[in-house]
C-alpha cells in the first residue's frame, strides 16, 4: 500500500491511512499509534514524547506475502480511547455481506458492536468512527451512517458498545455523506462534562462542532476543510482544540493540505492558526492527536499530533506546541 505525494481528487477511492492514538497508561513519556499496516492489518508503533521526530511507520512498505490480508475496511477510520482501564481500538471491517461495514473493537479482544441484537453499520465511503472518554468508564463511540431517506446521520453508542442502544446526535446539517469525524471528552469553561463530535458540511466544507447531550454547536469559520479532510480532537484544559487540514494550496506547498488548528473554550467562536511550522500531510492520511500534559502554557501542556508525511510518505509525529492557541480573535 502506496500513498502517493500527489493532489487530492476522489479520497473515497483512494487508500487511507487509518490512525488512532492514545497515550500510554504503562510509560508516562510514552505514546501509542495505531495503523492499519501495508497487509490490512491492525498495527501498532510506540512514539516517544521526548522524540517526536523519529518515523513510526513507512507507507512505501510492500504488503508480507507471509501475512493474510486482513477485512479492515479501506477507505476507513480508527479510534482509540483509554476506557475503564484498558487501552481500547476500534474501527470498522468488511461484513460477510456486500457493502456491510461493522464497526468492531479490534482491541483488547476482537468484538462486533452489538445494538440489542444487531450490528451498528457504518455508512459506505468513509466508514467514518470517532471515540473519546473521560479515561474511566464515561466513553462515546461516534459513527456516520445513513438514515431510510440516505440522508447521512452522526450516531453515538455508550462504550462499551455491547447490548447498547444508539441515539441521533442533533446535527441541524447537511453532512458531507463521506465526512470523517473528530471526537474528545471533556469540560469547556462554560459546560459541564461532554462528548464532542466534529464533522465536515456539505456545503461549505466547513468544520462544525457539536456537544452529544446539550446541544452546544459552532462552526469553524476562518477557513473550509479539504474535501473529506481528517478531524482530530483534543482537550487541553478546559481549551477543545480541532485539527483538519485546509484546502490543498492554501498552505505553503501548492500540491499539498496545510495542517489547520482551531481552539475554543466555550464553543461560541474558535481562535484559528495555519500550522505551517508542521510537516507537510500526506493528501490520503487520518489525523490523530493526543494532549501531552506538561508546564508549558500555564500547566495546560502541549499537543502531539500523528499523520503521514507528504514528501516522505512515512508515519511521523509532530508536537505542537500551541503557541498563540489563546491569541487572536474569535470568530
């Protein structure tokens, strides 16, 4: 599996690298990235948060022929969450059944969602999923999926998704029927404790973000996503902070997205920055982030963001240090 450094045209039908990371409980300076891997399988590298500059995977590696192929849906999504004390994954594989994605968890222990007695589906395309907890046993598992009407639909499943029940996120959208989802758990300055969902508009390509109980929304509006943009999530403080990449050409490489960041802490408006200090992104790779408490910016700390590199095609990370995340005006 190849991802080539070259424009965007139809990522739906275009190999994705799928991502998910999560820090990891057993090493405080530790940080684990999950991938599916040149032969279709779920694969796993460790980073370092004193050396973010080391490649994690390389893109360009030709499938083993001594390993089978695996069912992870291509294109496709991955989450992973701690969750009541276990590192968990999940992502989304091709049913037995033509055109059936079921969303599974991968880790620890392979196991199909279940919905009181049926699969949740995931909708063709993107097979997007999105997960975020509290690190304990509050967790919310957000999937796209389509209604009776083919009208494209954020779900959410309570963690840990078995004999569960799924309700609607209240999205007054039209959502981009491949839109992935970015998700985080956590407090803003004004609301209680949530789960957040971010997804991609149809008509604008712009970002909205959006609360699964009280409906707090807001857009994101000093800039659109690229078509079918990755979302990553994150909370720092009380700051929810968004990731996606821009437009291709409207960064500092005119074949290639700019990383774009977004940061409110009251979802009334966001603070937006180019991050053109990043390396470039790959046009076919997820986004993931996860927080890196530290003493810099007040004790909030910094932000350690995984993706492929345009240039070099290699899974590398990159740590933001969020300088100026407070700065600027919202919008």
């Amino acid at each position: 599996m190849s991802y080539k450094n070259e424009p965007a045209t139809d990522c739906t039908k275009s190999p994705m690298a799928a991502l998910a990371s999560v820090s990891n409980p057993a090493a405080a300076e530790r940080y684990l990235v999950f991938y599916n891997d040149s032969n279709n399988q779920l694969a796993c590298a460790q980073g370092d948060t004193l050396n973010t500059s080391s490649p994690l995977y390389d893109y360009t590696s030709a499938a083993s022929a001594d390993v089978p192929a695996g069912d992870m849906a291509n294109p496709s999504s991955l989450a992973a969450v701690l969750f009541d004390s276990m590192v968990c994954v999940y992502g989304v594989f091709n049913g037995t059944r033509a055109g059936e994605l079921l969303i599974c968890r991968l880790s620890p222990g392979f196991d199909v969602l279940n919905l009181a007695g049926s699969p949740p589906l995931a909708a063709t395309g993107s097979s997007s999923i999105a997960a975020c907890s509290n690190g304990l046993e509050k967790g919310t598992l957000f999937y796209l999926t389509k209604d009776t009407k083919q009208i494209s639909q954020v779900y959410a499943i309570t963690l840990p998704g078995t004999q569960a029940t799924s309700s609607r996120v209240p999205i007054d959208l039209m959502i981009n029927p491949t839109s992935y989802l970015g998700s985080a758990y956590g407090t803003l300055a004004t609301q209680p404790a949530n789960s957040y969902v971010a997804v991609q508009a149809a008509e604008d390509d712009n970002i909205y973000v959006f609360s699964r109980h009280s409906e707090v929304s807001c857009p994101i509006q000093q800039s659109p996503g690229m078509d079918n943009t990755p979302i990553a999530c994150v909370f720092v403080g009380k700051h929810l902070v968004v990731y996606f990449f821009g437009p291709i050409g409207t960064g500092r490489q005119p074949n290639a997205p700019p990383l774009c960041r977004a940061v409110s802490d009251d979802l009334k408006g966001f603070v937006f920055n180019h991050l053109d200090e990043a390396p470039t992104p790959n046009s076919f790779t997820q986004l993931t982030a996860i927080s890196l408490p530290g003493p810099e910016n007040n004790g909030a700390g910094t932000v350690v963001l995984s993706y492929v590199q345009a240039t070099s095609n290699q899974l590398v990370s990159w740590e933001d240090s969020l300088e100026g995340f407070r700065d600027g005006k919202k919008l």
